[in-house]
C-alpha cells in the first residue's frame, strides 16, 4: 500500500449545523480540480462535531470529495453505554473514520491507552478509518524522553490490534502537546526526527504494514509552517485544529500537501 496523503480539519466543538454546511460548501467549491478527477494519493477530512455529521453526508457519500470523521468512537458496538456512538452508528449517517487518541481526550476526559486501544480495535473492526493521535507534553519534551513516550503510546493503543485490520484504514498523527492551541509550533527538524522515529517502530513491529502508515503533523499547523514541516520528510500530511475553520487557510493547507505530493 502506498503511502496517502491527508488534510483532515478537526473542528473541535464549534458550528452548528448551519456554519458546518456553509464551510463543507466553501472548502468543497474551493478545491483544486486535480483533487477531484481520477486517482489521487492527496485526501481531504473534516472532522464536525457529532451533530453536524448527518448534515455533512452529501459531501462524502457515496463518493464525495470530503472524507468525513468522528471526533470520537466509542469502544463498544452498541449497548447500555450513555452518550456513546459505536461505529457502526457513525458510519449509518455517512462517517467513513474516527479521530482517537486525542490529547484532548487524554488530557480533559482521562482516556488512558488500554481505553484507546479498545477504540482502535473496535472502529476498525467495524469497518473505520482511524486517525490515531500520540504525542508529548512540554515537560516530557524538556526531560529528552519525548520519543520513548510517544512510542510507548503508540505501542500500547494498538496492543491487542491485529495488524490485518490495518489495511489502508489506520492512520497515526503526531501531535506535540505543548503546540496544540498554543501558537507554538515543533519546529520542521522535531517534527521530522519524530515522524521518523515513530516510522521506524511501526516498521520493526509490523514490517511493510507499519512502514505504509501515514504519519500526520497535528499542532497549531497554519499556512504559514506547512511547507516547511512538509519538506521535513516522513509527514504525510496533517490534522489541523483553528485554522481548519477558515475556508481559504484549511484549501491553502490543501494545496500544499497536494503539490509535496
């Protein structure tokens, strides 16, 4: 499997349906025609909150040219479990993947990696893409153990995984803790070493399997620094919070992973 690239906005909790549609419309009228005709390694997601994603299915289904995601999936199909959605309810209003592992759900919902790992494996099992997140705090960064805890991150979400589930449907993002939300960005030499370094365990694990991941960048990534953490090498592209909320800056992105391409 060749390695894809991907541009995926994570809206977060913002916009009702009304702003979700309008911006799906905008992103969708503003994509490059080369995207939109035949065979493609570059794709594009939006991630909306859950109750805008029934409103965003006309974009994705049944070839759309948005790749629509959850923010979240639950660990279970279904069942006696308040507030959750399994994936297979995820993918009944049009939802092709989930975003797990976020550092917001580590951070403010205290999902730890066995509770990650039970996701990983049931949203792929259920047919899923997933957008798994690992990375650091600014603390572990500072020690010089950054790599260590990515990895033992990355090892533990997908204890239990059996790597056939992979195919091309699991996708890791890297996302520094310290550049989300912040203004501060790892810079295109952190980024890089990192991506490697997560590259080369998936390969020791898993050999082609894991070598064919794409890696995404997530944190504070902007117009501005996307070519640069582009040309890092091993970023395949990247999981962008505010400034997938503005039309032009997210079709900028776009387009700079597109022509790194």
């Amino acid at each position: 499997m060749a390695r894809v690239r991907w541009t995926i906005g994570n809206w977060k909790q913002n916009l009702f349906r009304g702003t979700a549609e309008l911006l799906a419309t905008e992103i969708v009228d503003g994509l490059p025609p080369e995207l939109l005709e035949g065979p493609v390694r570059t794709k594009i997601g939006v991630a909306p909150t859950m109750v805008a994603l029934d409103a965003l299915a006309p974009w994705s289904r049944p070839a759309g040219p948005l790749y629509l995601f959850g923010q979240n999936c639950a660990a279970q199909e279904e069942g006696a479990f308040t507030g959750e959605v399994g994936p297979g309810q995820l993918a009944d209003v049009g939802v092709h993947g989930a975003i797990i592992g976020h550092s917001e759900r580590r951070t403010h919902f205290h999902e730890d990696d066995a509770l990650i790992a039970r996701k990983v494996l049931c949203a792929l099992q259920g047919g899923l893409r997933v957008v798994l997140c690992v990375g650091e705090g600014l603390e572990i960064r500072e020690s010089g153990n950054h790599e260590n805890f990515v990895i033992s991150q990355l090892s533990a979400s997908l204890a239990g995984v059996d790597p056939e589930l992979f195919q091309d449907r699991l996708v890791i993002a890297y996302e520094p803790v310290w550049a989300i939300g912040t203004g501060k960005t790892a810079s295109a030499r952190d980024a890089g070493a990192m991506h490697r370094r997560i590259r080369t365990w998936l390969t020791e694990q898993y050999g082609a399997t894991g070598a064919d991941r794409s890696i995404l960048y997530g944190g504070s990534v902007k117009p501005g620094n996307a070519a640069g953490l582009m040309a890092a090498g091993d970023v395949d592209g990247f999981l962008v919070g505010g400034a997938s909320l503005e039309a032009e800056a997210f079709l900028q992105i776009v387009r700079l992973v597109a022509e790194a391409s």
